[in-house]
C-alpha cells in the first residue's frame, strides 16, 4: 500500500506483480522438491511431467494477468494531465 503511495503505480498492478514473482518462487521450489523425490524413487518421470506441466500454466495465467495490468497502467500513464500555469505572487 506504501508502495502504490510512494510510486506511480496502482495498488492491481503491484498486487500482480507480487503475485507473479511469488508464483515464479513457489513453482522453482515445488519443481526442486519433486525433481529430489524422482530421483529417490518414490514418484515417476510422469507425475514430475505433470508437475511441470501444472506449474507452467500458472506461471502462464500470472504472467498474463501481469501484463494485462502493465497495459491498463500504461494507457493510463500515457494521458497527459493538465499543466496548470503557475501563478507567482510576491511583491516586484
């Protein structure tokens, strides 16, 4: 929330950011976890396979919802806002 404060990004768009690298962290960690089982013997190739299969989709749907939010945040970046003119007041 700071974040979205402090930088010019909407709250979805760090929130799928977030969620896209949490994705990318849990699916290295699940995928070294199997790959460890496989070798010990106690799964096969096929459920490893699947696995992979499974995680790649959900790195593939977070990755879209990222860049569908990174659109949205960049036709609204692109608007240009209204220059106001400064006005001074002082004494000449």
């Amino acid at each position: 929330m700071i974040k979205a404060m402090t930088h010019p990004y909407s709250i979805e768009y760090l929130d799928t950011q977030k969620k896209l690298k949490k994705t990318i962290k849990q699916a290295r960690k699940a995928l070294k976890k199997m790959n460890i089982v496989v070798r010990k013997g106690h799964e096969t190739s096929t459920t490893l396979a699947r696995e992979q299969e499974r995680w790649a989709n959900l790195i593939v749907n977070a990755e879209t919802d990222f860049l569908k939010e990174e659109e949205l945040f960049k036709a609204h970046d692109n608007k240009k806002p209204v220059v106001k003119k400064l006005v001074t007041t002082g004494k000449k």
